[in-house]
C-alpha cells in the first residue's frame, strides 16, 4: 500500500534526512509528484560532507548521522 503524500513537492529548498531515508531520491516519498520534476536518486552517503543538490530543482539536502 503505498505512502499518502502530505507535503507540496519542493516546498523548501533544504532538507535533513537520515539513514533510513535512504536511498535518497528528489522528490522525497512524501511530497506530492503532480507538479514536480521527474525522480531522480541522489548518492547522498558518497558525497563530501553528507550533502548534496537535486540536480532539477536545486533542493539541497544534508545527511544527519
């Protein structure tokens, strides 16, 4: 059954997400996807810092632990 989507898609421009949140992918599962950009998964654990951009609409996120 999947998940009901409570949150406009890219209403911030940050996010902090966790381990469990990943795979990591823009639009987050929560966000409602009839207005936004297509799926794209972003390799959040590999990158420098913990942080990285949605390469479509520039939402950054930033890994907690």
């Amino acid at each position: 059954m999947s998940q009901t989507a409570t949150a406009p898609a890219n209403a911030e421009k940050r996010y902090t997400v966790s381990r469990s949140d990943l795979p990591l992918s823009c639009p987050l599962p929560s966000m409602a996807l009839w207005n936004s950009h297509p799926r794209v998964y972003l390799p959040i654990e590999d990158a420098p810092g913990g942080d990285v951009q949605c390469p479509y609409c520039g939402s950054h996120f930033v890994l907690a632990d």
